[in-house]
C-alpha cells in the first residue's frame, strides 16, 4: 500500500506545476481526480500525456455549467484536497473558491499554485518560470560571467519552487485537518519558493562569502574544481571535487602535481580551469567516467536524457520505468519501487459513484 493510500484529491487541469504536483500526490498513492476541459481541449494540447498524467482519471467537465459546478463541489464533499493554479480570483468568480468549497466540506485543503501569489501588485500580472525566479536574485546567478543568465529549464521555479513547496503544504495542512477538523488555504508561489531555494545563498552573501560576479563562486563554475569540462568527442563530463581529499584524488587522475595545482585561493582558479581543460579536451567522455570509475575524485558523464534511461546505476534501482520510459515514482519506501500507473478518463458521474461507493465502504 502506498503512503497516501485512501486520499483524494482533486485536481484543475493546468499548466507545469499543477501538473507536476498532481502527477507526485497520484505517485504516492492518493486517487486524484484531474478535471479536464469539457470539449477535450489541453493546455498547449496534450503536453505531458502519459507521462505528467499517469496515475489518474481525467474527467471531463464545463465549469461554466450550473450542474456540472454542482457535481464538482459534490466531489470537494468527500475530498481531502484541491489544487489548483488559475490566476487569483478566477475560481471565486466561478463559485468553485475557498469559500464555496469549505462551505460544502470545512476540512478541505485548498491548494493553490500561482507565479507571484494570492496577493501583491503583481498578483494578476502574467509570467512563466523564468519571469519568476528573475525576481527572487536565483537567474542572476546562474550562467557565464559576462553573459546574460541562462534559463535553468523550468526546474527551478515551476516544479521546486512551485510544485515541490505545493505538494509540501498541502500534505502539512492535510495533517493538521485530520486532528483540527479545519483545512486551510494553501498559497503556494513560485516566488516565495524559488527565493526559499536560495537559502544557502542569502546566508553565504551575508557572510561575504558570495559575489554577485556570475561564474566566480564556489557552486556556480567558477571554482575549476565543480564545474562541466569538454571532451575529445564533444560530450562533456562533470567535476564535482569540492572537498580537498576528493581534490586531491581528481589531481592524481588528471596526473597534476598538488604543488602547482593549489585548490584555493581563488585567484589561482582561471589558470587551474584552463589547465583542466586541456587536460579533459584529450580524452573523451566514456573514457573518463571509464578512468575515474571506483574513485574519490567525483568525476561523472554528463548523460543526455536518452542515456540516463541506460546508465547501469540507474537501471539497477529502476529509476526510469514504463511505456514511454519515464522517470519512476520517487522517493523510496522502504525500498520499494512504485508502479508507473498509466492515465485514465472517467465520466463526472463514474468519478462521483467510485467516491461515494468507496465511503459507504468505509
């Protein structure tokens, strides 16, 4: 049985990160309800498919119909959750909001996903990731020194600030409903989440040990000890060397002499990366991960997407999984794989009888 066995949740079809965040809550096991458009009709189409809408039904409704936003808030009667990531105030003027939902079921956790927030001056201002994050200090800090910063796909703030935090606060609220009685409103911004992300670098900056000069910091390329490096056949590998031992064993695998190969001050960090990169540019990549295989030197293939399905350390754990291969449920229970369960469709009314059976069971 999987940890949120027995839990419902309903879901508003969106874009990313309502998306994401469905897909994690039906991973661990709650029955997720995904109200899609009544005239089939996705976001972008059907961006996703099989695999950000595994593990639950789709069902189609017109939430601009009076008996269809009825039966809805039938759903949010035995519900445990919402979610939902529509600009601030489109469900309310739906009357599908907070208070209509709590209204119908008091313990309801009521999810909501949003760029800037609930509240603010830009609350009702479009975005995508990128604006996002570019407001929380995170974008500027990554890329090339001398360059504009360069998208970090839409990790950062769609799916770990936003659906990561999401998943986070409805699962805390869901614990408090069962022993309050009382559920909350959850206002999940990518925003808020990206700029908690960058914990770590608030705390370095106020210690001065963070410089707003990209690619001159310890984690973001500019230490020659953590950062990617070419190789003779184009592809790239990974150096992660950061603690002086781990230095030490990627100088004996490169064949450098420690007395001229200071880890710090960083001063001496240009000279040390193009030496570096002269040495990886030599040979290519399966032939370095080949070389520093077994040791402490923290040296590893930069895998396309492709190939990560079939790296052995993968394989054996099963991290990719299904049809099409797919990253597999995560985190972990007791060592346990999770099946990748495929997408389904169900009516309104199917969805409505399979609830109501399941309480009267109970």
């Amino acid at each position: 049985m999987k940890p949120l066995s027995g839990v419902r949740i309903i879901e508003f079809d969106g874009l990313g990160p309502v998306t994401f965040a469905g897909m994690v809550l039906a991973d661990l096991g709650a029955e997720v309800v995904r109200l899609t458009r009544a005239d089939g009709a996705g976001v972008f189409g059907d961006v996703g498919g099989a695999v950000l809408h595994r593990g639950r039904a789709a069902v189609p409704v017109d939430l601009k119909d009076p008996t269809d936003r009825d039966r809805v808030l039938d759903l949010v009667g035995s519900a445990d959750a919402v979610i939902e990531g529509f600009r601030p105030g489109v469900l309310e003027r739906l009357c599908l909001g907070p208070d209509a939902c709590h209204a119908r079921n008091p313990r309801l956790v009521f999810g909501r996903i949003t760029g800037w927030g609930q509240t603010g001056p830009l609350s009702q201002t479009v975005g995508h990731d990128l604006n996002y994050i570019a407001l929380t200090g995170a974008l500027h800090a990554m890329g090339e020194p001398g360059r504009p910063p360069r998208p970090p796909l839409n990790l950062v703030g769609d799916y770990g600030g936003g659906a990561m935090l999401l998943v986070v606060g409805v699962l805390g609220a869901a614990i408090e409903a069962r022993t309050s009685g009382r559920g909350r409103v959850v206002d999940a911004a990518m925003t808020d989440g990206a700029a908690l992300l960058s914990s770590l670098f608030f705390a370095l900056s106020a210690s001065g040990l963070w410089s707003s000069e990209r690619g001159s910091n310890l984690l973001d390329g500019g230490a020659p000890f953590y950062r990617c490096y070419a190789c003779a056949d184009g592809r790239f590998v990974a150096v992660g060397a950061l603690e002086p031992r781990f230095y030490a064993a990627l100088l004996q695998g490169l064949g450098v002499e420690p007395s001229t190969a200071r880890q710090f001050p960083a001063a001496d960090w240009p000279g040390l990366h193009a030496r570096f990169e002269a040495l990886f540019s030599a040979r290519a990549r399966d032939d370095w991960a080949a070389h520093f295989a077994g040791s402490e030197a923290c040296v590893t293939p930069v895998l396309t997407f492709a190939e990560a399905a079939g790296h052995p350390h993968n394989q054996a754990r099963e991290t990719f999984a299904g049809s099409p291969v797919q990253p597999a449920p995560a985190p972990r229970f007791d060592s346990e794989v999770a099946p990748v369960d495929p997408a389904t469709t169900l009516s309104l009314e199917a969805a409505l009888s399979r609830w109501d059976q399941a309480t009267a069971a109970v």
